[in-house]
C-alpha cells in the first residue's frame, strides 16, 4: 500500500504527533511525508517527500495570534500551484492531519481521503466546546481540511470514531517524580513577558521552553531551554505540573504522568477554547492570560486546585491499528461525498 500521510507543521504538537505515528504506520506500507507550515520548532525526523509553507499561525508574543503577518505570509498563487501539483492520486491512502493544501489537492482531483487527528473529533456535536461557540471558529473546523473519512483524537471518545491521545513512548512507559519546580510551555508569549510575571514567585522554581534561547539560560529562578524533544520529555516527567496553552498534545501527555496543568489558551485559537472546555471537566484550572493578578491565580492552583486522574489504555501500535481498520474499513464514520468537497 502507497500511503500518502499530510502533517501540519503550525506547531509541535503535529510533528511530535507525526514520529510517534510512523514507525507504526509503516507496518502497512510505503509512508510518505507531506510537510506543511512553516514556524514549528521541532524537526520531523523522517524522510519528507512534499514540503511547503502551507497555511501557518504565528503568535504576537503575548499570548495571542499575529494576524498580520498570518496573512502577509500565506500566499494564494503559491498555495492553488501546489494544489495542483501534489500527486494525491498515486496513492492507495491518504491521510491527513489538519492539513489544507492536501485536502484541497484531493477535492480538486477527486480523492478520497482521511482525516485523522484531534481536530477530526470535532465533527461530532458531542465533543466538548466553549459556553459561548464562534461560528468563525466551527466553519473552521469543520472545513479548513475536510475529507471523506474522519477519525477524531481526544481526551475522552466523545463519539464512536474518536481514538484516545497518542502519547510519545518516552512518556507512556516513564515514571513520574516530582523535583519541585514548575514547567512552562507558553510558545504564545515571548520570554521577557514570562520573565516579568515568574520572577515575582521566588518561591517557585520554573523550566521555561523557549523559542527565543539557542542554550540553557538562567535568571534567578527562571530557566529558560530551547525547545527540545527529550529536554522537554525530562522536565515534565519530573515536574509538579505545567504551566501551557490549551493545546493537545501536551496535556494530554501531563493527564498521562498525573501532573498538575494551568491551562492558558492562545487568545483567538477557538481549537484552544474547545480544549480548555474539554481540560475543565478534569478539574484544569483555566484562565485567560497572564496579567496583574496572575501570583494570586498562580498560588490558587498550586495550593487548593484539584484535578482528577485521567487513564489513557490504548498505546500508539494499538491507536494506528484501530486507524487503520476504520480508515480501510468501516463505513460508519461521519462523512462527506467526493462532488461535495469543492469549494
């Protein structure tokens, strides 16, 4: 089997998503990568056929999105010449993972195709949302990659077709300890805005991951680390818990370990509203952002918040043959018919 498999690359999440997969996705034939975006900070570490800039999200620095250069950076000419031009239809299988410029290639050659992550799981109305829904936000999800087939990833299977989190081996296998500081993974912000409200918690002791450092710098009781796979797989192993935006991924992983998250959704992302409603049923301390009242929230959730252990019981090998079972075989997931993707 020929299988054409699409990531985001918007962020982290994706990629990291991405290694955990493959390996095991390549059990059922030849894999080939499609790599779309262009400012995550992890390095697909696999042999990518298609690269593009694709459609990517950049951040203001604090904690919310820079829609000006969203939009001077995505280029319409560019993005219909590789529509056209991604060979969709040499492959048996295609696989996407929130990824727009293959699921247009696909509406314009008529392909079939699957679209399998956590933003699949909200085709169903039963997945979590925010108390006030953005109509914006819904058309979204529901159409910025839109296929024949959708497997949704999830906190908690919300529907029939939605899988659990696939948590790196790293951290499925690990054993937890925790050496008394806190871990924060704030991409949104820049390290000077985090620096400001951190250093005011002399008590506490924080590894920062940053975009910004090119080595481990320390500034007080501030830490600041690049961006790094195992260097991050270590801190949250062994932190008290987690400081981070409302993605997926990473809570899903810090849900796994049992640590203690403060959830900040990224002003304007409503894929981190939906999660940040899913995070609160476990009893995730929510909030906004980062401002003048942020010691008194911080000490709140360190001292008196509770959050209920959540058990994930499926394993990645486990995830991928569920996938790949319902992708090739079951005909009872939300769908759409090929003459309607064209927009």
């Amino acid at each position: 089997m020929k299988i054409l498999y699409a990531v985001q690359a918007t962020g982290n999440g994706h990629i990291s998503r991405a290694m955990e997969l493959l390996p095991y996705l390549q059990n059922y034939g030849t894999v080939d990568i499609f790599l779309s975006g262009s400012n995550s900070n992890l390095t697909l570490n696999a042999n990518v056929a298609y690269r593009s800039k694709g459609l990517s999200l950049f951040y203001s620095g604090n904690g919310g999105l820079h829609y000006r250069k969203i939009a001077t950076d995505n280029a319409p000419l560019r993005i219909l010449k590789e529509i056209k031009q991604l060979p969709v239809e040499k492959y048996d299988l295609v696989i996407n993972d929130f990824e727009c410029i293959t699921a247009l290639a696909c509406a314009y050659k008529k392909v079939k195709s699957v679209q399998f992550g956590h933003q699949a799981s909200f085709m169903s109305t039963a997945t979590p949302r925010p108390a006030q829904k953005n109509i914006m936000g819904e058309w979204v999800l529901k159409n910025y990659a839109r296929a024949q087939k959708y497997i949704g990833l999830h906190f908690e299977s919300y529907d029939d077709f939605i899988l659990p989190p696939v948590i790196k081996k790293e951290i499925w296998g690990a054993y937890p300890t925790n050496q008394q500081y806190i871990t924060v993974y704030l991409l949104s912000y820049a390290d000077a805005v985090l620096y400001q409200h951190f250093s005011q918690l002399k008590d506490c002791c924080f590894q920062i991951f940053s975009k910004e450092v090119k080595q481990i710098t320390t500034k007080g009781n501030c830490t600041f680390i690049p961006v790094d796979k195992k260097a991050f797989n270590k801190s949250l192993i062994n932190c008290y818990g987690i400081i981070t935006g409302a993605g997926f991924e990473t809570p899903a992983e810090a849900l796994h370990l049992n640590k203690k998250i403060l959830a900040i959704p990224v002003k304007g992302q409503y894929e981190q509203a939906c999660n940040a409603a899913a995070l609160q049923r476990f009893g995730v301390k929510v909030i906004k952002g980062i401002d003048q009242h942020f010691t008194a929230v911080f000490n709140d959730w360190v001292y008196n918040n509770q959050q209920q252990t959540v058990v994930f019981k499926k394993d990645t090998q486990s995830i991928v043959s569920s996938m790949m079972q319902m992708a090739t075989y079951n005909e009872n997931l939300p769908m759409f018919g090929v003459e309607n993707l064209a927009w």
